[in-house]
C-alpha cells in the first residue's frame, strides 16, 4: 500500500501488515517492541504450553532409566523440570528473536533511502537488541540517547537494577536528518542571572588571557593587566556599548550574553517518565514522555515527514506527529486506547482501516537468531581469550618464561579459542588488501591474518581488551612467510643437495657473528633432516641475519661463508629488485612491538597500529618479489 493519508490500522497482524506496505515509505520508523513476555498475542501469537505433571515427568525419567516408576525422586523431577524450562525459555527467546527481527528487517525495507529507525530498548535484557540492529543495518549506527526513569520505590535498596531505557538510532544511508535539539530555557535559566528588557542575561568578561585577547590599548579608563587583552576592538567596544550590551562596574567590563541567544543542547541522557499523555486534560500540557516525542521528532524529521510507529500502545506518536505537521501511519487493535486518542486527532485528516493490501513481493528472512547466538558465542570466547592472554602476560619472569615463550602460549591460545568459521568473514578483508598475492600466502598465513583482523576488529576502542594480542598473528604471518621463503627453503634446498655444512663452513663454527646459525643449519640438515616441524627461527633472530645477509658490504659475505652461500640462494628465489627495495627498513619496529606485547600494559594502540601497517607492507612486498 501506498500511504497518501495519515492512516489508522486497527489489525493484530503486524507482521502480515508491515509486510504489505511498499518499499521506502517512511522518513522514521520508531519501534517500541513490547519486550520479551507472554502477555498477548499481538505480540507472538504464541500458544501457550501447559507445564507437564509430576507424573508424566516421572514416567518419562523412569523411561529413560528403565525402572520403575517408584524409584524416582522429587529431586529427579526438579532436575528435570529445570531442564525443560531452560528449553521452553530458549524457544521463546528465539521466537521472539525471529518476531523481532522481522519487524526489523521490514523496517529497513519501508524506509526512505534517508530514513531514520529509532529503537527503544531497556537498558538490560536476555535480548541483544543492538546486537540485532547492527546485523540487519549493516552497522549503520548512529548514535544512542538514554531515557533516564526515576526508580520505582520498590528498587530503591538495589542499586544495580537499571530502570532506564536506551534509544537507539540507525540510518539507512549517510544522507539522514539529525537536526539539532535544545533544553527548556526553564532549565538553565538560572546561570543568567540578570535581566533586562531584552531578557535574561549573564557577564562575561571582555578581558582575556587566553587566545581570545587580542587588543592592548586603554578604554574607559580601563587599563588592561596581568597580560590580559581586549577580546574586541575599540570600534566594536564603543558599538556593543552604545546599544547597552557592555556593563562596566569596579573598574572591570563585561558584556551580556543573553540566554535566547545561547540554547543548550540536549545531552545524550533525556528524562523520562511512564506517565500516559492522555492522562493529560489539555492537549499540549505534555508529560516528560511527550516532550522527548516532540524532541525526537524536531531531530530526525521535518515537516511533512511520514513516521511509522507500529506499537505506540498509548497513541502518543498521532497526536503529537499531527501537531507537528508530520504524517503519520499506526497499528493499533486495542479499542479503548483507540477511542481514548481518536477524539485529539482530526477525523478529516486520517483514515481508518482494517487491513493494508499492496505489496506482491515475496520477502525472504535472515537467520538472525543464529548469527546473533553465534556473535554471543565469539564475544564469550574473545573475553576468555582476553583473561588467558592478561594471565599469561603475568607469568612473565617467572620460572623462566621469556618473550618467546609468552608470545607462543598466547598465539596457542588464540588458536584454541578462534574457530575457522568465525574468521570466514575476515578472508574477504585479507583477500581485498593482500591482493594479488593471497594465494602465495602459506597455508598458516590464510589463518594467522584473518584472525589478526577479526581480533583487531573487536579490540580496537574497547577498554577491557588487550588490543596487544590483535598484533601476535599479523607477526606471526610475517614471521612464517619469512621462514618458509627464505630460511626453510634455504635448509630444504642444503638437504637435497646432501650438502656436509660442518665441511664445507668450517670458518663460521668458529666466529661469534655466524656460529648460531651455522650449528642451527647444521643441526637441521643432519639429526632432524626428515623432520622439518624441528626446523625454526624466530623472527627478531631471522631480521638479525637477514640485515647482514642483505647488507652489500658485510664482510660475511665472502665467498666460501654460510651467509655468502644463503644470499646466492635468496637471489635465486627472489626477483632483483627485491634487493633495492631495503626490505629491512622498519622491520625491527615490528620485532619490538612482536617482544614488548609479551609484557602486561606496555604497548599503546598507536604503537599497534603502526606496527599492523608496517608487518602488512612487508608481508607484501615480500609475496609480490618472490618467485616460486
């Protein structure tokens, strides 16, 4: 259906009526969803279950034990009953999940390209509802405000119950209105303390030490001091005084600054009551509720606007939209509320109508619920993982666990905690910066970066995590690419020639500089030669080597030298150019953020970010010169 009127529905069927109405109809859909309860079926349409006996829980546990009846105790049966309330609780959590979402999806549908959606929510639920709205709006947030409730006398002694409410605000696009809003004057009213016959008024003093001084010079006698100066010119002094907006009095100036001229804006936090707006006798002596409709409505719309407000259960939204000079369309089946509001809207300005026929197309539903679950299930995850990684970090010291110890444990743990579907989203996101280079990447390497950005992702502007951890595996791809293409492929290349490297380099057995890696080479290619997994080096050491290896003048460079006859082999491996490019060059920023990271609370998220930016170039340039 095309809206042309302001409408009335008067149907129980939400779902079947939103469906009906056309695509990209409303300027603001406002959703106040009756949360999660049994009361009505204009809800879910549910059919309530009737709770098993005593006796057929009993027969069913005897059936499973395969005893009689008689054997099964009261305890047995509570046990029991728990169970089946845990089910039936989480059935009726995704039945509504699956109303919910629903209606949120048809929300996104009927609303201008520039439309508004705002949701109310209580502050605490078994529902994520945020969670549900970045989902279908693609996280189109925008922001939210919270609807501060006075408590109720009976929560007064717990402190921790929250009765406040939060509205949250998403957009369909980026061209959306958000207008600005202002307090009642009546509010703030007394910091202007003075009056006059143009209002209300504060001094200020026209002096100032700050950036806003600027002129030195006399002026009514008044010679500025303390290196303080003139906010205005003498021009502009001399005018504001003229027209009485300058007060001078013991020796010091000020000027007006009156309160019609200096509207506050709102906070994000409104005060909210539960009062009903037809409690009121007079149309336009709002409650505090009725005050953030008219707030709401100056600051996502402008007149003429269309609002869809399905479960407005008191009929605030008509009234007030009408008022405003808004269009509006509603759903209500309740006929007291109905003919408790209809006499404050103009009957020749609305229609009434039972049903809403118009739309053909077929909508197709997301499994919301499932990816809600699934999201709740890595959140729980990437908060365990955040407690191991802070434990781990302290053990630091301890017992002889060093950087490379701690740094491994935690990489383990990562692995541990991060499944391969939770990083199947972030593939795309490598794949897009990596390109065209992904299927050079070594196997590890397709796990390690996904999960860098999933962690970075999450982490990032999140105080209660350790955003540290995101780095490990972005080092440990660069970390495995250079292994593998340079020093394994090195070791690999030594075996299958069948090369006797104590032989052939026995001057570095015997100097500081090559030693370590010469008796590593060795060592590999003799005792663990068919067992590749014994094989390793750690980065800060391969960075080491590589800036002499790398390094044109080193004097290791000899001929007959271990280092010599591994740069023979990485020129074989990797384009000339390569060479040129001085791959090293703020590698060893990487290395240290990789050790410090190990540390608790010693890395900032600049560091991490330079140093995610830093490991993702090396990592390119090193796929885009290689030769396989």
């Amino acid at each position: 259906m095309q809206f042309i009127r302001n409408t009335l529905i008067n149907n129980k069927n939400l779902i079947k009526i939103m469906e009906s109405i056309l695509d990209n109809q409303f300027n603001l859909v406002y959703l106040d969803v009756p949360w999660l309860t049994r009361n009505d079926g204009y809800f879910l349409n549910r059919t309530e279950k009737n709770e098993d006996s005593t006796t057929d829980i009993k027969k069913y546990i005897a059936t499973l034990k395969n005893c009689d009846i008689r054997e099964i105790t009261l305890e047995d049966v509570k046990k029991e009953r728990l169970k089946r309330n845990a089910v039936k609780q989480k059935e009726e959590r995704d039945d509504y999940g699956e109303f919910i979402a629903k209606i949120l999806e048809n929300a996104m549908r009927i609303l201008d390209e520039k439309g508004m959606l705002v949701f109310r929510a209580p502050a605490d639920s078994i529902i994520d509802y945020k969670l549900m709205l970045d989902q279908v709006f693609s996280n189109s947030y925008v922001k939210q405000i919270t609807l501060e409730m006075a408590k109720r006398p009976m929560n007064l002694n717990n402190p921790n119950h929250m009765n406040h409410e939060l509205l949250y605000f998403y957009s369909k696009s980026k061209s959306y209105t958000l207008n600005k809003v202002f307090e009642k004057p009546e509010l703030f009213k007394d910091n202007y303390n003075f009056k006059d016959e143009r209002g209300r008024y504060r001094l200020n003093p026209i002096l100032s030490g700050g950036p806003l001084g600027r002129y030195s010079f006399t002026w009514k006698e008044i010679i500025p001091s303390n290196n303080l100066k003139w906010i205005y010119n003498q021009e502009k002094l001399n005018e504001l005084f003229e027209e009485n907006k300058i007060v001078i009095k013991e020796g010091k100036a000020y000027i007006k600054r009156y309160m019609e001229d200096n509207p506050r804006e709102k906070s994000s936090v409104w005060k909210a009551s539960p009062s009903s707006f037809f409690d009121i006798k007079e149309k336009w002596t709002c409650t505090l509720m009725a005050e953030n409709f008219i707030d709401l409505l100056n600051m996502v719309t402008n007149e003429n606007d269309w609002i869809f407000s399905p479960f407005d259960l008191d009929q605030k939204f008509p009234v007030i939209a009408q008022n405003m000079n808004r269009k509006w369309v509603t759903i209500n089946s309740f006929q007291e509320e109905i003919e408790n509001y209809k006499a404050y809207l103009d009957k020749a300005h609305y229609d009434e109508v039972m049903d809403v026929e118009g739309n053909t197309g077929v909508i197709v539903y997301n499994s919301l619920m499932k990816n809600i679950d699934d999201i709740q299930d890595l959140k729980l995850r990437l908060n365990s993982l955040n407690s191991s990684v802070a434990s781990l970090k302290n053990q630091l010291g301890l017992e002889g666990e060093n950087e490379e110890t701690i740094i491994e444990k935690i990489q383990e743990k990562i692995d541990e905690l991060i499944d391969k579907s939770d990083i199947e989203y972030y593939i795309p996101v490598v794949e897009e910066w990596i390109r065209p280079y992904w299927d050079k990447l070594e196997p590890e390497s397709k796990w390690f970066l996904p999960t860098a950005e999933l962690l970075f992702e999450e982490y990032t502007g999140t105080q209660d995590f350790d955003l540290s951890t995101a780095i490990m595996p972005y080092c440990k791809s660069l970390e495995k690419e250079i292994y593998t293409k340079m020093f394994k492929g090195y070791i690999k290349n030594l075996v299958s020639k069948g090369l006797n490297v104590n032989k052939i380099f026995q001057k570095d057995f015997t100097d500081n500089e090559t030693k370590k890696f010469a008796e590593a080479v060795n060592l590999f290619t003799t005792r663990y030669k068919n067992n590749d997994n014994k094989w390793h080096f750690e980065l800060g050491r391969m960075v080491y080597i590589l800036r002499i290896v790398l390094n044109d003048t080193s004097p290791y460079l000899e001929q007959g030298r271990i280092f010599k006859d591994f740069k023979n082999f990485l020129v074989g491996k990797f384009e000339y150019s390569f060479f040129d490019i001085d791959f090293l060059l703020k590698l060893d920023v990487v290395v240290k953020l990789r050790n410090d990271s190990a540390h608790p609370r010693i890395v900032t998220p600049q560091r991490i970010q330079e140093g995610k930016e830093i490991t993702k170039q090396k990592i390119i340039e090193l796929l885009k010169f290689h030769q396989q």
